[in-house]
C-alpha cells in the first residue's frame, strides 16, 4: 500500500487531527481516543480528553470511561447495553 513512503503517509494523514492511542498495561487495553488539551502544569490532558479500558467492577466485566468535561472529571462504569452502574465526578483527578 506504500505505508513505507513518507511521501504518501504525510498525504493520507493530512487532514486527520487525532490517532486513537492502543495502550497495553498488563491485562488492561486502554484506549485513549481524545486528549484535549490543559493549561494546568499539574495536569497533561484537559477539557475532551476521553479514554476508557474493560475490567471487573463489582464482580462483573464492565467498560470504564474517562473523561474530562467542563473542568470537571467524571469516571462512568457501563455494564451490558452501557447501562451506567456507577458514575463519580469531582473537581480534581485525586477526588475522583
């Protein structure tokens, strides 16, 4: 397909603003599919940084999300047909 040419590379990404990033940490495959951006040192995404990995959450296989929205964090757990069983949001990374 001519992947190994830079030339056509940069010419089939040109217009694309965002790779979905595949994150392999043990058992986990966490997808970062946003990053958004933060003016906050302490912080290295901001406002539409999503994410979200499948893991047991209370005795069953679940999806979590992650997300940053209006300055604030919100993690969602969604079992099934994304049924929400649990959802925190805070203020700061640490609260939620």
């Amino acid at each position: 397909m001519g992947l190994y040419n830079e030339q056509i590379v940069a010419k089939l990404i040109q217009d694309v603003t965002f790779f979905p990033i595949y994150i392999q940490l043990q058992s986990f495959l966490i997808v970062v599919s946003n990053i958004g951006y933060s003016k906050n040192n302490g912080c290295h995404a901001g406002n539409g940084f999503i994410s979200s990995l499948q893991t047991k959450f209370q005795g069953k296989y679940s999806l979590v999300s992650q997300q940053i929205k209006n300055n604030m964090y919100i993690l969602e757990f969604y079992y099934g047909s994304l049924e929400i069983i649990a959802m925190y949001e805070d203020t700061t990374p640490a609260g939620v």
